[in-house]
C-alpha cells in the first residue's frame, strides 16, 4: 500500500496547494516511518506468509499502527504542523497522518490492534484485502491515478495562473510525480519494495 498512501498525499497536495509537499508525503507514511526503528530494536515484527511480496506478511505494528497509536501520531503531527504553517495545515497532516491506518484498515489482515502494544488482548482488526492481491492492487491503482490526476491537473492550474513560462515545469513536475507513482505500484505489487 505504499504508492496508494502517497496517492493520497498527492491528491490531497492539489486541494491543499498551501501545505508543503514533502511534509504530506511524510505525513503519509509517519506511522510506517516510526515503525522502522521499532522494527530493527525488534519491538515491532514482520512474518513472512507464503513465498512473500505484496501484502503476503503478518505485521506485528502493536504500537505505531494500533488504532490509539495511530491517533496519537497523528496528533502530534498535526500539532507540530499547526505550530509551523498554521490551524489548516495542522489539521490537514493531522488527516493524512491518520489516513495511513485507515487505508491500512482496507488491505491488512486482522493484525492491526487497537490499543498500543495490544493492551487488553482486544481484537485485532484488518479487513484483509491484500489475500485478494488484485483487488488490493487495482484498489491502489485507483489511488494513485485520482491523486496522480489531480496532482497534474492543480499543478497546471497553477502554472497557468503564474504565467506561460511555469507550464512546462508543471508538466515536468505532474508527468514525474505520475510515472513514480506508477513505478512504486509496480515495484510494491512484484515484492521489490518489501
């Protein structure tokens, strides 16, 4: 799900032109982020299932994707953007902070808890799109075309209000953001990402 969630980030880049790109890609991705140091301190896991590849692993994210978790996260987040560019960025980051775990929510197996550390014994949630890797696939696809588009299209817009000579780098930028939306699917479903 790793192109779908910068999808998001890209759509969500051409409704909101004032908060920084780069802060919504990390935004995005925060809970994945944090979840790398915990994996390599072995706090938090990965299990391999079947031969490997999109989607086919038991993520053991008890802290960084717990529901809870995920909610303090992006709180945080969006307290730090708020203190940097103002209310409406803040909430925005805080949103797409969030929305990595509800898109998580879609393609995971049951193996997202609700409290930090699975406090409780509760259920774990997921609604297991990924043992369907063609639908989780096009799911994404979709993603990342709707973000892709409107990233395009709002950057065009843009050039066009700013003068003739800001086209061509719209294009660039648009047709560059696009094409590695396009290659991290492909890497992501092949298994070269993960």
């Amino acid at each position: 799900m790793l192109a779908g969630h910068f999808g998001l980030a890209a759509a969500v880049k051409a409704k909101q032109p004032s908060v920084p790109l780069w802060a919504l890609m990390l935004s995005t991705q925060l809970l994945d982020v944090l979840f790398v140091p915990l994996l390599l301190a072995n706090i938090e896991t990965i299990t391999p299932i079947d031969k490997g590849g999109y989607g086919e692993a038991i993520i053991h994210a008890n802290y960084t994707h717990s529901l809870v978790g995920a909610l303090l996260i992006a709180i945080v987040a969006g307290a730090l953007a708020w203190r940097a560019w103002g209310r409406n960025s803040g909430l925005v980051i805080g949103a797409v902070a969030f929305s990595h775990w509800l898109l998580d929510l879609l393609v995971h197996r049951a193996d997202l808890p609700i409290l930090p550390g699975n406090l409780g014994n509760l259920p774990l949630l997921g609604f297991g799109l990924w043992a369907f890797p063609w639908l989780s696939a096009a799911m994404e696809f979709a993603l990342i075309a709707v973000g892709g588009w409107l990233y395009f299209s709002s950057a065009l817009q843009r050039a066009k209000e700013a003068g003739p000579a800001h086209r061509s780098w719209a294009i660039i930028a648009g047709s560059v953001t696009c094409s590695l939306l396009l290659l991290l699917l492909v890497m992501d479903f092949t298994g070269l990402t993960g």
